[in-house]
C-alpha cells in the first residue's frame, strides 16, 4: 500500500478546447506522455487540474476517462476536499470510487479553523473514507497551515490517513514531521522546488506540477534522491531550477500549460478567474524549453 504513493506523482492538468470545453483527446494524450515517462502515479482533480472550475458531471466524466486511459497501468489518487466538512463528507460517501487508490484532501480554506477545527474536519472525512486519505496541507491557498502537531496527530489516530502532501513551503516544518511520524506514515513534497531538499530531510517523494511537461527528467531527479544518488539527484534538481520559477511566477497551471503547449501535447487555455500567461513568461518557457 505505502510504495504505491512513493516517488513521482503527478498533479495532471485538466486540458480545455479553445471554447473551455474538455479536451478528451489531449488528456488522453497527457495521461499516456507521463506514463510513458516513467512517473508512479497519477493525482487528478487537485489544484493543478483546475478542479473549482469543473462541473460535477465533468469531475465524473474526467475521472472516468482518465482511469480508463489509465487502464490499471498507474495508482490514481483523486482530490476530494473544500472548506463545508459535511459537503467532503457528502462527496466522499456519493462518488464513485471504483479505480481510485486513495483521496488527496486539501485542508479547509476561506473559513481558517483552528487546529481542533482542521483536526475534526479530517476525523470526519476519516471516519466514512472507504480509501486511504493523504492530507494536504497548502497555506498559500488555504490561509491556515496545518501545524505539525495535527499532522503527527491525525498519523497517530486514523490507520487510513497515510500521508501528508506538505507544501507550507517550511523545510523545518517538514522536517519536525518527518523526525516524529509513524513509520508508516509518508511525507510528499508539495513543492516542486524543495523536493530535493525534503527527500534529502527523510521525505518520500512528490506529487509535481512541472512533472507534466517534464515526467522523464523530474522523476529520474526524484528516484535517484531517494536512492541515495545526490550527485545525480542535484544536477536534474538545477537543470529544472528556473523553470520551476516561470511555470509558477503567473500562477498555476497557466504556467504548465504553455510549457504542454510547446511540447503539442495541448493548447495553453484556462477558465476564469485564471487567465494564460504574458508573451513575457511564455517566451522564458519556450527559451528554457529549448536549452534542454
């Protein structure tokens, strides 16, 4: 169960038509590029897929396509969460699960609940979850970070809630819960630029943005950290460095997206509130692009 979520998992992008409807054929084309590239498992429906933004019917539809591309060749691990406890605990007890390995549950944002808050929040979700549950902790996005002594607490008291998604962006945050946490319990790197230096800490992986575009080099990064390879490990860490930067400085997925489209993999388009990145970004990207 455990070596299933360790490594490279990837956070897909959801691809849109030039009219924002849902490119079925670019996502079946995305799915395949990251399996083909060696990544170990799949995150659909996170941040990065531009899940807020998607009907229930599409949730459904995308989720379905993507586990028949899929075709059992890779775990998947599907985004359930939002800031009603009894809306996740609705979600969790009426979606159809079939061919998911394990729920990826981003922490109450908008309403900032105090630690007890986001403690019972995942004791709720914990107590109907037919799925092992890996916590997502994102105080950027939310506005509360989920402190480490919620974190090794929800570890210690739930057998189904095995892993954290930890992207506060403090390595000494990180680091307290690797030096605390159950043995089997797994710390993910939610950023991709500090995934080096968390597998370096004891951490078990990533679930990546950039490893859309890049699945063969940043999981080759990856696998060779957490094979004690560092040398290996910090010269494909630097050689995506700077990138990493511009497929962040105008937001996410925009930034992926026209690093997908340079590859011809899909078009670049995103819905509102989102918006493609400037000529000014874009250009760095494809300049990057062109220096690998």
């Amino acid at each position: 169960m455990m070596d299933k979520f360790k490594g490279t998992g990837v956070a897909i992008v959801t691809p849109f038509n030039s009219d924002k409807s849902v490119d079925y054929n670019a996502l079946e084309k995305l799915v395949n590029h990251l399996i083909s590239n060696g990544i170990d498992y799949i995150v659909v429906q996170g941040t990065t897929g531009e899940s807020v933004t998607l009907s229930k019917q599409e949730k459904e539809e995308t989720l379905a396509f993507v586990i028949k591309i899929n075709n059992g060749r890779l775990p998947i691990v599907l985004g359930v969460g939002g800031n009603c406890t009894a809306s996740v605990v609705e979600a969790f007890q009426n979606t159809n699960l079939t061919g998911v390995d394990a729920i990826l549950s981003v922490s109450p944002y908008y309403n900032k609940p105090t630690q007890e808050g986001i403690y019972q929040h995942y004791k709720a979700i914990a107590a109907v979850s037919q799925l092992p549950i890996i916590l997502y902790n994102v105080p950027g996005r939310t506005s509360s970070n989920i402190l480490p002594a919620t974190t090794l607490r929800l570890a210690n008291d739930f057998d189904n809630i095995i892993a954290v998604k930890e992207a506060s962006g403090n390595l000494e945050q990180c680091m307290e819960i690797i030096n605390n946490k159950p043995a089997n319990f797994l710390v993910i790197s939610g950023d991709d630029a500090l995934t080096l230096p968390m597998i370096a800490s004891g951490g078990n992986g990533v679930i990546s943005v950039i490893a859309n575009a890049f699945p063969k080099g940043f999981s080759d990064m990856v696998s060779a950290a957490l094979n004690n390879d560092m040398e290996t490990a910090r010269v494909l860490h630097y050689k995506y460095f700077e990138m990493i930067h511009y497929l962040f400085v105008e937001g996410n997925p925009a930034g992926v997206k026209a690093a997908l489209k340079e590859l011809n993999i899909m078009n670049d388009a995103v819905r509102l509130p989102l918006v493609t990145v400037s000529n000014e970004t874009n250009n760095k990207i494809k300049e990057l692009m062109a220096s690998y």
